[in-house]
C-alpha cells in the first residue's frame, strides 16, 4: 500500500520545562523543517511551560493558547480568535519530566534506528519517529483541529490505521495493545461496543482492568495521543480568560494568578467519560499531583467545575490500533530493553565507527560512537555519543553516553555492569563546565519505592564508601525525601582540577583508592540530579552531539569510497552542507594537512579550512572542525610528535575510479552549498583558471592535481554562480580520472591464441541492435556514484536481420584497407593506410573511419608509438596486412547502440581475423578500452546490450544477445 499524503500543519508547538531550552528546542525544528521533516509553511513554535509542574493538561492549554494567538496575529486580528482554529492542523508535542537517561528528554533521546531513504543522514531521535507517525500513519484524512501527543513513549504503527472521521465531533483517544499485567502500571481505557470512553483508569485494580479487555485478551492502553476537533479545542481555550483555569496560561501567570496544575486525560479527557459522574469528578485528582498536593485540592475543584461546564458534553471516542505498539520510556531498566532488543545475529551498530565490531557480544548496541581499539561491550549494554580508546571492557546491562576520548583513561582495567554512567555539559553561573554522574542500572528514581544506589541498599553504600547521609542531605530533609533524585552525590566543580569519571567511579571500589578519593569527593561542590537539570547545557549537548556525528560521518565516507562500497554518500553531503560543515567534508575528500601536538592523549589535527567557507560555518561546524584536528592523528596511530601531511581520499588513492568518485563527491558539496542558485550543474568545464590542476591529472600527478583543484576552489566559494561553476570543473576533473580509469580496462582482456584463418578468409561479426526500455546512462559515471543505475534494455532484430556488423579478412599486402558503409562494396566509403602517419587521426572521432582505426589499435594489430613503419609490423607479425568492413542498417544518431555494438562487432572479427580469441567479458572491457581511445566512453550497456552470449557459425557469426 503507498504511504498516505501527509498532513500539512499549520502550526507546530513543541512544549518544554525550562526557559534556557526554548531557543534551542526551537532551533531543531527549524533544522527538521530543512531537511523536509516538517512542511515548509508550518509555523514552528517551541513554547515554555508557564510552571514547571503545570501538568500535561495546562501544558497543553497554554499551547493551544499560544498557537491560536500567533494564528490571530498572522490573520491580522488584534486579539486572540477562535475562528481562526476553523481551517488549521495543530500538532502540540510534549517534552514532559526529566528523562534521568537524556540530558535533552525523552523527545531528543536517539534511537537505534537508521533512516536510509532520508534525504538527509542524521540522527533518529523519538521525536522524529513520533513526527512521521502523527504526519503519516495516525493524521492523514483528519478534518481541521488539534492533535496533542506526549514524547514520552515509543510507537509503533504499521502502515495506515485507515482512522474513519466521517460526522466526527468531540475528542478521540488513539489507544494501543497492551497486556493486563503491563496496565497495572499504566493508564487503560474502558469503552462501550461503539468505542465511546465510559472511564479511564490509572494504575486500576485488576477488577477495572480486566473490564478492558478486548477480544484479543489485550487491553487498549492510554497513548499520550488526543485529537480535538475544533469545537473541543474552541470550548478549552475559552477557559484561559476564567480563573482558575487561566493560571495554566502565561497570560494567568503575567496576571498574577496562582498556578494550578491539570492532567490531559485525568482532568480534560475524563470529564468527557460517559460512566464519570460529576461528583466522582469533582473530589478526584490527578495521578500526577501525587499525595503531597493535598492542600491544592479545593482550588483543583473548582478547576474541575469550570471543565465539566464547558467540556461535559463533547463526545469522547477512542480508536485502537490493534497491529501498533506502545512502550513508555520508563526510569527503570526497562527502558535498555529497546535499545537492546535483537534485530540480527550480532550487535546494532548505527551511525558509529567501530574499528573491531567483533568484540560487541550480540545483544548490544553502539549508537552515534567512534571507538578505536578493542573497545568490548557485553549483551544489554549501550554506548551512545561516545568516542572511547581502547583497550575498555564494559560488561553486560550497562548504558554509557557522552564520554569522549579523554575519558577512556579512567574506565580501563575496569569491568563495569550494570551502571549508568553518564558525561553531561553544564552551565554553572554563566560558566561552561563537565560533570559526570554515576548510578545503578537496577536503581530506583521512584520516591515512595525502597531506595538503593548503585544497585545496593543505602546502607550498604554508606558502610562501602564512608559517605554519610548528611553529605548527601540536609539534617532536616524527611526520610521520606531522603532519595536518589534528591541526594548530592555528583561533583560538579572542584577547586583544583577537572572533573572526570574517576570522580564517580572510585565509588566501585574505595578501598582501592584509599581516603583520598573520598576528600577529593567531599572537597567538590555537589549537586543531585534534581538540582542538576537546571544546571544542563542542552544546547552544548546538542551541539557535542553533531559534532561527534559528523566525525564518525567523516570516517564512513573515507570508508566507503576507499572500499568501494555500493552506498550513496548524497544524504551525508546533503546533511553536512545543511548543518554548516561543508569545510570538514571537503578537507576529507581532497587531502588536508595535519601537524601532531606532542601529547599523544591530547593529539590535535591541524586541518585546512577552506577560506571561503567560514562565514558559512556554524558553531556546530567549528566544533567538527576541532573533533576532526583531533581524530585525525588519533586515525593515524602516530605515538610521537611529529609533523606530517597527510593525503586524502582523492589525494592518496591509488585507484583512479576512487578518486575520480571523491571528486564527484566534491562537486556533490559544492553544488548543495550552491542552494539549488546559480544556474544548472551541467555545464562548460575548460575555464583557463583550472586547466593547471587539469595538467596535473593528465600527468598522472594525483596528489598535485588534487592540491591544485583546491587550491583553485578558494577562489570560486563566494556566490551560487561561482559555486556551481566550481562544480562543473570538480566533473571535469572526475571525468579526466574516469577516462585514466576505463583505460585500465585494457588489462582484463584476456586472449587465447588460435589458428589464423587462410588469407582472403572473411570473419564475419553480425550484432543486434539495442533498444532502453528505461535507466538510459544512469549507470554513468558520476551519476551512478551516488545514485545507483540499473538499465533495462533489449536486443532486438530489425526486419529479421542483425542490422550491425563487421568482417575482417587477412591479405597478402601489408597495408590496411578499411571500408565503412553497406555491405554492398560498391556503396561503402573506402580509405587504405600505408603508414603510421595516417593512423593518427584514430583519436577524432568524426575522422573518417576513426573507429576502425582504434580498433587496428586496441586489438594490439598495430602499435602506433613504435619506430617500426607500418609495413614492417604487419610483415612480421602476420606476413601480410588486413580489410575491415564496418556497416550499420541504422540511422546515424538513432539511440540504438550503433557506435559501440559497431565497435564490439570490429573487435571480435578482428581479433578473430589475427588469431585471437577473447571472451565476452574480455570484449566488453576491449569495447571500453576502444572507446576511451576514440573519446567516446559510452556506458557499459551499450557496449554490452548487443554482445550476450555469443555463438560461432561456420563463418563465425558473432551473434551477440542482452540476456535480461
């Protein structure tokens, strides 16, 4: 079935906790609105909680608010209207709580999936898997309203749920399978047989859950995805200018009002639920107060009261996706289990480097990582936005993130399981800084469950380390307070020296490290993970996150093109030019020079920066540029300091095919740079400014014409026109390396002497023609570097005869006559050569039989560089000289394959003529070698399409077929 049209949203609000996110929230939509994630007209808003703890309810109240007054506003309203919710499609994302696992959120946590058909290669964080699903799968066909989904789950929704919305009014829940013993935990929904909402329970008895169970023996389960319709959103947003309900707005909150905090489904949706009774829904409240909200109870009443007048009467639907999947992105171990989850026979590597991938266990997975060195990582274990050094040993049920290189010192000799262990980015008072955290897997972050630390009781930790309860709370917190959230456990500055992992990790094994490590521990200003969250630099996150993603991106790219991998490097050229790193790239596939600092831990990589590209560069690019200055001496293994250059893909490879695709590859950059600006990529390529670096790859000389090219290139950055122009001679650059790579064809023809064949006897060659049904020249160079090229053709009969052919015969006078036109001898354009001198137009192709020339040469017939004349090779070599006759009953210039299944057909009567016998696949590189002399260089399958198999007859008919 094809993919639905996606939804085309009006607006797009992202909400989140803390104002310091905004501006960075904000900044990854806009780049998924770039990379075509995002309709291009969608309004993208990232909008703060007006409180932190204002609810999924006010969460979404305040959104509403905030969308339908930027809509007011671009409508040309004065005030915020209703009506102008009438024809939008409003997507409202909630980042929700803290997510102890992601610095940035369930929202932006990176999964271990890879998106191959992206136009663009990036990262997949939840947030992108919930954006197609809610634009693709659950949205198409929805009439104008507002869809509101959490980003606190993972989905899944096979093909088209094919939701019905005919005469559809009031809301609709999306609910998906789950069994009875996993509802115990979560929300459930109970419907009549016409799928309204009768009620819906939280962590139910078994009684309520087992009420909810559909035929299939699963329960619907509560999603986190709402659809209002625009009466619905109308009759809630009318409630942001009554108190108490405008205290979930920031209008409230400017005004002064008192917070309050709403539950989406317990306080919005519920009212709704056709079992709830006005006073049942009055004295309820929210799951998500907990029971320390006691004293907010009559003013959450009177909230309610204001919600059951305006909402009561909204039907509330529910649609259940039978063939989906839900899983909550918990603050237990659990959450491991979907990264860990198999998928194949060994461990999930995705968008990462990994230099020995036989020592991940199966069961494993590495997401976004450069690890040079034995790095081994046991089952259930994950390593995310790491670059680590072996030798490390991590073992099993273990979650690593954002360690760099210089912290793999501190977890060798260690073999670590079942730990989190954690590197983050802070801002301390305006001061950037690192901090590492260190917990349990098996550690509980809930309050009112029994405590532990690094899978040990309380207690038990205490009498390990010699830490003492009041180091990690205040005399007066009650015991009940007394938790990992709340505990100060982790350094974040220390007056003398640079935070490590160490500064965790002594906590393993204390009496390893004496008392010393627990001073250092008491002598650092420490923060718990709940004093922590405000303190995190997510846009410093972030951005260390794109950095190392584009380091180990360098790396696939060398990779691929020195392997010669069969993989299109469009969508990372694509990703780097759009993220402002075009520089990084570029030094990657032409050649950069590197100087080694003397510390081999701190190696850093001098690396060219194109001049023109700077202004272009982001921050994030700067940071590449850094990231790569440092890998690439750790890339080289040097261990001393030493100042060396060293060549790039282009530049150092020895194949001319893989540099030929490293230029293409250039041009690739600098056509995306260009910004679709500047005029088509198709163009000239012979502007007197580039013919020295042209010179040097005539010569043979690599790496010069390489430097030259970029050298050139600085000077052609500035505007698109130049740009493309600069594109247009990096193809012309590729072509000269394509030609040097097609002659090398001549290698693999392969000969097997026979019998001459008597003097005056004809070999004849006679060839279909060929017909494209579709894919014509797409397997050319450089357009099936990255694209791919697949030609599906046809050898067909004209009238019941081969329409091209050739016969050769050998005579008694040492010269050669050739003959181009009918068979009929008497019509044909007749020329004889009796010297060297009138071979040397076989490289022009509109020279009258020029063709026929190349083939007396690539045949190896005549050799034309040789001081022997003409007469004396063919009098040596076969005691006499030969006829070719070439004919074609097509039209010249008719698509059919005539110039090179012409020269195949001369080539097999002629070798055949001189006692040669070649194979099929020796005459097709024979072909390329021919027609790479005469400067043609046609695609393989038109040199192939009339030449497969073969077959000899008495007068040894070269009767050559496609087969398809």
């Amino acid at each position: 079935m094809e993919q639905p049209q996606g939804v085309d949203w009006t607006v797009l609000v992202l909400t989140c906790q803390y104002k310091d996110s905004v501006q960075v929230f904000q900044k990854e939509l806009e780049v998924r609105q770039k990379r075509q994630q995002i309709p291009a007209g969608t309004l993208l808003l990232a909008v703060e909680d007006p409180e932190m703890r204002v609810g999924s309810g006010g969460a979404t109240l305040n959104a509403l608010l905030v969308a339908a007054e930027h809509l007011s506003a671009r409508a040309g309203f004065t005030v915020v209207t209703a009506d102008v919710l009438h024809s939008a499609w409003i997507l409202i994302l909630h980042m929700g709580r803290d997510f102890p696992f992601d610095d940035c959120g369930r929202a932006f946590t990176c999964l271990p999936v890879e998106s191959p058909q992206a136009p663009e290669e990036a990262l997949v964080c939840n947030l992108d898997s919930l954006l197609d699903i809610m634009t693709f799968r659950l949205g198409p066909g929805c009439p104008p309203g507002v869809w509101v989904c959490s980003t606190d789950m993972l989905l899944s929704v096979p093909g088209n749920p094919e939701i019905c919305w005919d005469s559809f009014r009031g809301a609709r829940v999306i609910a998906f399978p789950g069994s009875p013993a996993y509802a115990l935990d979560h929300g459930v929904y109970l419907t009549d047989s016409q799928d309204f909402v009768l009620d819906i329970y939280y962590q139910g008895t078994e009684a309520e859950i087992q009420r909810c169970v559909k035929p299939d023996g699963r329960v619907p389960l509560v999603s986190g995805v709402v659809f209002l319709s625009v009466e619905t959103a109308e009759r809630l947003l009318a409630t942001h200018v009554s108190p108490p309900l405008d205290a979930c707005t920031y209008m409230g909150l400017d005004s002064g009002a008192r917070p309050v905090q709403l539950s989406l489904f317990f306080d919005i949706l519920l009212c709704m639920a056709r079992n709830v009774s006005r006073e049942d829904f009055l004295v309820g409240r929210p799951p998500e107060m907990g029971q320390s909200d006691a004293a907010v109870a009559a003013y959450l009443q009177g909230a309610r009261a204001q919600l059951w007048r305006e909402l009561r009467d909204q039907p509330l639907t529910m649609t259940y996706v039978p063939e989906g999947s839900y899983s909550y992105m918990t603050s237990t171990s659990e959450f491991l289990l979907n990264f860990t989850l198999p998928s194949g026979p060994g461990a999930k590597i995705i968008h990462s480097q990994v230099e020995e991938p036989e020592l991940l266990e199966p069961g494993s997975c590495v997401v976004s990582c450069l690890l040079e060195g034995p790095v081994r990582l046991g089952p259930g274990s994950v390593l995310r936005h790491c670059h680590l050094r072996g030798p490390i040993h991590i073992g099993a049920g273990c979650l690593m993130s954002g360690l760099d290189v210089a912290q793999s010192e501190a977890l060798r000799g260690l073999e670590l399981r079942d730990l989190i262990l954690q590197g983050h980015h802070t801002q301390l008072r305006g001061y950037p800084g690192r901090a590492f955290t260190l917990v349990g897997r098996l550690d509980s972050w809930e309050r009112q469950r029994p405590g532990t630390y690094l899978n040990m009781s309380w207690s038990d930790f205490f009498k390990k380390t010699g830490i003492r309860e009041w180091d990690l709370w205040d005399p007066d917190t009650p015991p009940a307070e007394r938790c990992l959230p709340s505990a100060r456990l982790f350094p974040v500055l220390h007056p003398s020296r640079a935070l490590g992992p160490q500064d965790m990790l002594w906590m393993l094994d204390p009496k390893e490290h004496g008392g010393e490590t627990l001073r250092t521990w008491r002598a650092s200003w420490r923060l718990s993970w709940e004093q922590l969250q405000p303190c995190l630099d997510r846009a410093a996150t972030l951005v260390s996150r794109r950095n190392l993603f584009f380091c180990q991106a360098l790396r696939k790219a060398q990779h691929v093109l020195e392997a010669r991998q069969d993989l299109s490097l469009r969508p990372l050229i694509r990703a780097a030019v759009r993220e402002g790193c075009p520089g990084p790239l570029l030094a990657r596939l032409d050649q950069g020079n590197q100087v080694l600092e003397p510390s081999p831990a701190a190696a850093q990589l001098e690396s060219e920066v194109e001049p023109g590209l700077e202004p272009r560069h982001s921050s994030m690019g700067a940071g590449v540029l850094r990231e790569v200055r440092r890998l690439g001496a750790q890339s080289l293994g040097l261990q001393s300091s030493t100042s060396i250059t060293e060549s790039r893909v282009a530049a150092r490879a020895r194949d001319p095919g893989v540099a030929a695709r490293a230029l293409a590859c250039v041009a690739d950059v600098l056509g995306c740079m260009a910004e679709g600006q500047g005029g088509l990529r198709s163009g000239p390529a012979a502007n007197p400014e580039w013919m020295r670096p042209f010179s040097y790859l005539e010569c043979g000389d690599l790496a010069g014409g390489v430097e030259a090219l970029a050298q050139e290139r600085d000077k052609w950055l500035s505007r698109p026109a130049l740009l493309v122009r600069a594109a247009r001679h990096y193809e012309g650059a590729g072509q000269i390396l394509i030609r040097q790579a097609v002659m090398t064809a001549q290698h693999f023809v392969s000969k097997e002497p026979v019998e001459l064949p008597a003097p005056g006897q004809w070999v004849v060659a006679e060839c279909p023609a060929r017909v494209d049904f579709s894919g014509g020249w797409s397997d050319t160079p450089p357009l099936a570097y990255e694209l791919g090229g697949a030609v599906l053709g046809l050898a067909v009969r004209v009238d019941g005869r081969r329409p091209i052919g050739a016969r050769a015969r050998r005579i008694l006078e040492p010269e050669l006559r050739l003959a181009v036109g009918p068979q009929q001898d008497e019509m044909a354009m007749k020329i004889v050569c009796r010297s060297l001198d009138e071979l040397q137009d076989y490289c022009q192709p509109h020279a009258p039989g020029a063709l026929l020339k190349a083939a007396f040469i690539c045949a190896g017939i005549v050799h034309i560089r040789s001081e022997l004349p003409l007469r004396e090779q063919l009098l040596h070599t076969f005691g006499g000289g030969f006829e070719l006759h070439t004919w074609s009953e097509l039209p010249h210039g008719s698509g059919l394959g005539t110039s090179s299944i012409l020269a195949g057909a001369a080539l097999a009567a002629l070798q055949r003529a001189a006692g040669q016998a070649v194979g099929t696949e020796a005459l097709i590189h024979a072909v390329l070698h021919l027609e790479q002399v005469l400067t043609t260089g046609e695609s393989w399958p038109q040199n192939e399409g009339g030449r497969q198999p073969a077959w000899l007859g008495p007068d040894l008919h070269y009767a050559l077929l496609l087969h398809l």
